[in-house]
C-alpha cells in the first residue's frame, strides 16, 4: 500500500466524520499552504500552525487527517483538536490583531472571533505538542498517544479496496483520502453523515455531487454510501424540490440540479439488495421528478429547460452544474439535452425500483416517462447531419452549439446504434472532441472554446459517463483509451502538485491552479484571492478511484 506522500499547496487538512462528531457550522478545517508545514484556517481572518521542518521535510503518508515523517508527526485528535510532535516548536501566527496569554507551557491566543490554544513539551530532543480551537488543553501528548493515532489512521487505509493498477498507486490512496475527509457527521436539519464536494471553500452539501459521491462509497462502505442519498433527500421540501445547495440549516437557493439520484440508488442497491433502503427513499425521488416535470417544462412538451439567469455573466445556469457553459448564452427559453436525458435515466431506474418493491402503478408510470421522453428526445434534438444532440429553441429551432452533453444520451442508452456511430466518429475528431485529456466541454474549434470551467475544459464526471455509453454501444477500445487518457493526465497534475482539481485543461498543458475560473487567476493561486480550479475535489475523486479499479456500473 503505497499512501500519498507529497506536501503541496492546497490540500485539505481537517477531522472527518467518518470518525466522529465534526462541525460543519464551526468548522475547523485546514488548507495546506507551500512551507512545510503550514496549515491555514479559514475563519473569519486566517489563522495558521506553523512547524518549521524545512523544505527538505520526508514525509511518509499525507492524509486528510495525518502528516507522518521522519521525526516529526502532526494528526487531528477530534473535531477542534491536532497533536503532534516535531524537530522544532510550532508557532500560531494570525491575521489581524491577537493577544497572547502564557500560562506555564500554554499559550492561549485570542482573536476578535474564537480563541486557540497551544501547549508545548520538549521530550528527548523533540516537541511534542497540542494544538485547539475553542477547547482548552495543557497537556501535550505521549509518544505512546501519538503513535495509537497514527495507527487508527493507517487502519483505515488497510481496510480499503486495493488498488488494482500500481501506475495509480499513490493517487488512487489519494483519492479515498479525499473522500474521507470531505465527510460531516450529522448536525442540524442533517440527520445523518453527509459529503460536501470541498470543506475549503464551499462546506455545502450539493445534489449530483452526493449522488456521485455515494458511488465511490458504495464500493467499501455503503452505510455511507446510503447516507450520502439520505443526507440530500432529508432538506427535501414538502412538494419535492430540493435546493441544489444545502447547509445544516436546510437548502438556500431557489435552483435544483440533475436528476442522478435514483440511477445512485440502483447502483447501490445492486450491492446488497436492500429493498428497505429503497422503500425508504422512493417516495422522495418520485416527489422529485414529479415537480421537475411540473416545475421546468414550460412549453409543456416533455422536455425540460434549465433555470437561467441571463444578467448572471459568470454562472448563467447554476441549476445545470455547468454554470458558465456557452449553451447557455442563448437569451431565449430552450429544451436542454442534458436535463432532458437526466429525467429519462432517472425515470427509468426508478421504474426499476419500483418493480422490485412490486408497486406496478408506480412502476408503469415512470417507464412510461421514460419512453416518451427518448421518443421527444430522438425526435425533436437530435441532428442527423451534424450526428449530434443539441439543445432546442422554443421555436422548434436547434441551437448547433456541440458540447460534451451532446453524448449524454449515449451514456443513458436513448440513441439508436446508428445514432451512436455517429456520435462516436464526432467524438474521435482531434480538431474538436479528442484532444489530449477528452472531453472538452466545448469542442476546440469553437468559436466558445476557453480554459475556463464549462468553456473548455475536461470534467471527470462526464468523462465517466461517456465511459459508461461508449462500453454500452460496444465501443469497448475506444471507453478504454478515453479511461487511460484520462487517468494519465490526472496522474500527470497530481505528481506535479499532490492534489487532484475540480476540472482539467483539456490540451492537457496548463496545470490547473492556473486555469480560469469564471476569470483569470492571479499568478500564486490562492482562493481568496480569485477561486481557482478547486483542489482535493471530491467528485473527481470518487469518478478517479471507479476508473482506476474499472468500476462500471
């Protein structure tokens, strides 16, 4: 088991709530910064834990909770507590103004917004110590305490589905770090364990991300793959929207987001066939695909439209997950491609799930759904000239605007095999689709085509289902060097920084801290500054550990 073992900029640091009580409304998390080690917190102003090792550090294991090397060992304790010891004493620096107390071998720091403490012991030529927000210590640890710790956290590694390709060893350990520690315990309207795709910047919960995080779990753990469903469908309001955004105080936004959740739920189902678990949960995915039909058909012809908001330059399609795309530059109202395959594929696995709860109404209804849906599909977006899907005008008018969601309804299996023929010659033109790390959001003759998020770039998430739809249509080589290409160049960019990203250029040249992001970055990335590409991504990881274990589901 090789674990990740490289310090760089930009990765999360923080307890998880996959091993006890976190709070997502007082979170304690850190974001590593270059020096080793430096670990910022978010507050209002930053505040860091500075232990001067040198650049020179060798470092053993870099987790989301643990940094282990030669003489030196930092690990979260609980939810607002880090021991340790190294070489050398730590040090609390802050932004803004700070009034320290001492009180033998504790330092009490006090800030405008909580109050931290640190203790100290020098033992055998190291510094042992304890480091808390908002709960007082003064005891540093014992060896004997530290390495417990440290074996509690390999633990969990050990138990975790083996790699099954040594090229992505390191990264594929990564990646389940990653998922671990973007996990909360339950806390306010929550009543469960949820997943947030990032605790810095975002530490909100999302639909689809829940969903596709609930995926990578339900291989090694579907107790929280379940949660990951049940945490999204509890914010649910009475009449079936759920917010695309949620906290612990429930969802805040008037938006939703694409319907995956019950293609989620079969996928863990098929795991352990838990009919219980979909009693649970069917009404509520019912609910929800109901009020999108009802909510976001507005020319009442079976296909659905997106929430824009046109006057929104950088994000004019939240609602979609592809915030900033060019799809979306039409000012006019238009039948989307992808919202429309979303609602058919999810239509159809919860006629599925209905089936084996042997509700045949419920059943026959959303099968019906789904085959009328594919039908308008295939009748009213596809072009058979172009041998693409496109979104549609009200005014019955194609917009010709190709984007990887052109394919998608290969990945839900709606397309004929001829139909899927000529998706796939699209798909494999260098000059547009297959470039270096596939699949650009928009093709690279675009006149669109930017390194900015949805205007370019490469998302893992739509690689995989495009993974999913090529396999489905027989075209099993090409899946594979889609796979490959893919992997290689996450694995490229995680070598170089440690860290995976949110999405990808897709000529596969321009590390992606410096990537646009709904704008220029400035030259050192650093979020508060201008959000970049967002690292320790939670989606990708997930989509990253499916690829590299051939996880087809």
């Amino acid at each position: 088991m090789k674990l990740h073992n490289k310090y760089a900029y930009g990765q999360l640091f923080c307890y998880s709530g996959l091993d006890g009580t976190t709070s997502a409304a007082d979170d304690f998390v850190a974001m590593l910064l270059d020096e080793p080690i430096t670990l910022r917190f978010h507050f209002e102003k930053t505040v860091s834990l500075k232990i001067p090792v040198g650049k020179n550090a060798q470092f053993e294991a870099v987790t989301g909770d643990m940094l282990d090397g030669k003489d030196f060992f930092v690990g979260f304790l609980n939810k607002y507590t880090i021991i340790g010891k190294a070489p050398v004493a730590p040090v609390v620096e802050t932004e803004g103004d700070h009034r320290s107390v001492f009180e033998g071998a504790t330092e009490k720091i006090h800030t405008n917004f909580a109050y931290f403490y640190l203790t100290t012991e020098w033992r055998e030529g190291a510094c042992y110590f304890t480091f808390s927000y908002r709960t007082s210590n003064t005891k540093a640890p014992t060896q004997v305490e530290l390495d417990k710790l440290k074996k509690k956290r390999l633990a969990y590694f050990k138990c975790l589905p083996i790699c099954r390709d040594s090229k992505y060893e390191q990264l594929y350990y990564k990646c389940l770090s990653i998922n671990k520690e973007n996990v909360y315990s339950a806390e306010g309207v929550i009543p469960c364990r949820w997943t947030t795709p990032d605790r810095v910047p975002h530490r909100f919960m999302w639909i689809w991300d829940s969903a596709f995080h609930s995926m990578a779990f339900a291989e090694y753990n579907l107790d929280m793959a379940k949660d990951c469903i049940r945490s999204i469908l509890s914010v649910q309001e009475d009449e079936g929207f759920i917010s695309h955004m949620s906290g612990v105080y429930g969802g805040f936004s008037n938006v939703t987001q694409p319907q995956v959740l019950a293609w989620a739920v079969w996928n863990i189902y098929k795991k352990d066939e838990d009919t219980a678990f979909l009693r649970e949960v069917a009404p509520k995915l019912k609910k929800l695909l109901i009020w999108t039909m009802r909510n976001r058909d507005k020319n009442g012809n079976g296909l659905l439209e997106w929430f824009t908001e046109p006057n929104y330059t950088e994000c004019k399609c939240g609602e979609s997950g592809l915030d900033n795309s060019p799809r979306f530059d039409f000012e006019n109202d238009m039948d989307a491609i992808d919202f429309s395959t979303y609602l058919c594929n999810d239509a159809r696995y919860l006629a599925y799930i209905y089936e084996v709860l042997g509700d045949t109404e419920n059943a026959d209804y959303f099968r019906n759904v789904h085959k009328e849906t594919r039908e308008k599909i295939n009748a009213l977006m596809w072009s058979e000239e172009d041998g693409l899907y496109y979104d549609r005008l009200f005014d019955g008018t194609l917009t010709g605007v190709a984007s990887s969601s052109s394919f998608l309804p290969m990945f839900a299996g709606l397309c004929s095999q001829e139909q899927a023929e000529k998706m796939v010659k699209a798909l494999l033109d260098e000059k547009s689709f297959w470039t270096a790390m596939p699949v650009p959001s928009i093709p690279k003759n675009s006149p669109y085509y930017d390194v900015d998020m949805w205007r370019g770039c490469s998302w893992l998430n739509i690689n995989y289902f495009l993974i999913l739809g090529l396999r489905k249509y027989g075209y099993t080589e090409i899946a594979e060097e889609l796979r490959v290409r893919t992997l290689d160049a996450v694995n490229k960019w995680y070598l170089e920084t440690g860290t995976v990203f949110e999405f990808y250029d897709a000529d596969n040249r321009i590390c992606p801290f410096h990537l646009k992001r709904k704008g220029e970055q400035p030259e050192k990335p650093d979020y508060r500054e201008h959000v970049h590409s967002i690292s320790d991504y939670n989606w990708t990881a997930c989509f990253i550990e499916l690829l590299i274990n051939e996880i087809y589901n």
